[in-house]
C-alpha cells in the first residue's frame, strides 16, 4: 500500500538567494532542491527544517514563517509526498556538505536564476518556485 508522506524543505535565504544542493542517491539525483527531509513522528515542520538543514550543511537554523505546501506526487518512483516549505534564518555556520551520499554541491542562487535552471530542479523546488514562494520577504 503506497501513502502520503510529509516532506520538509528549508528556504534558507540570505541577501536575495537561497541555499540549494544538488541531489543525490535518491529521488530527483542530480536535480537542485532544498535542504530538507521528511517529517518525524512527534516533530514540529520547523524543527524537521532545523534539524535536516544542520545534518546536510552544518548551519544552524531558525525558522521565521511557514511559506506553504507543495502537493508532490511521484507515480514514477510510486510515492507522493506533501511538501511543507519553511523559511529560514541562518544563525551560525557556513554551508558544507555534511552528507555526501544525499548532495553532491551546495549553491547560492537568486529565484531568478532559479527559474532560468527550471529543468535542473527537483519537482517540489519547481513547484515552490512556481507558487511564488521563494518570492516573498520572510520576516
């Protein structure tokens, strides 16, 4: 039996850009997408976002808004995920690849050059993107 998984991406953003990784071993492998993970048993969408943005790329986080929601499915790989968007405030750190296995770069990029590599994104970042999301000043 398939279900619905809660998926969590960090909108970590600074001076206009925004923190993605380029993919690996999983679905969406060398597509561009948030850090991020799914949801725990018990945990908060924010604190996911803490706490997957740390392991991934050893900044430490605070979530300032929830953003939205992307409806994810996935029939070729047979899952479907709800993907919960959090903005993000980096408060210590500098951005490293923590988990070589899941990403293989880490970028900075602006939501328009976002939408110039829109073939380069995994699907939830794309529809994050097309949401308007990503264009939005957090508080």
């Amino acid at each position: 039996m398939t279900r619905v998984q809660v998926g969590v991406g960090a909108v970590v953003s600074e001076g206009g850009r925004i923190l993605v990784m380029r993919r690996a071993g999983a679905h969406g492998a060398g597509r561009w997408g948030l850090p991020g993970g799914h949801q725990e048993f018990g945990e908060s969408p924010e604190r996911t976002a803490v706490r997957e943005t740390l392991e991934e790329t050893g900044l430490v986080v605070r979530p300032t808004v929830r953003l939205g929601f992307t409806d994810d499915p996935m029939p070729d790989i047979g899952r479907h995920y709800v993907t919960l968007f959090i903005a993000c405030e980096r408060l210590d750190g500098e951005p490293e690849l923590r988990e070589p296995e899941k990403a293989t770069a880490l970028a900075w990029l602006t939501p328009h050059e976002l939408r110039a590599r829109r073939t380069e994104l995994f699907d939830p970042l794309a529809r994050c993107l097309d949401a308007g999301f990503l264009d939005a000043k957090p508080a």
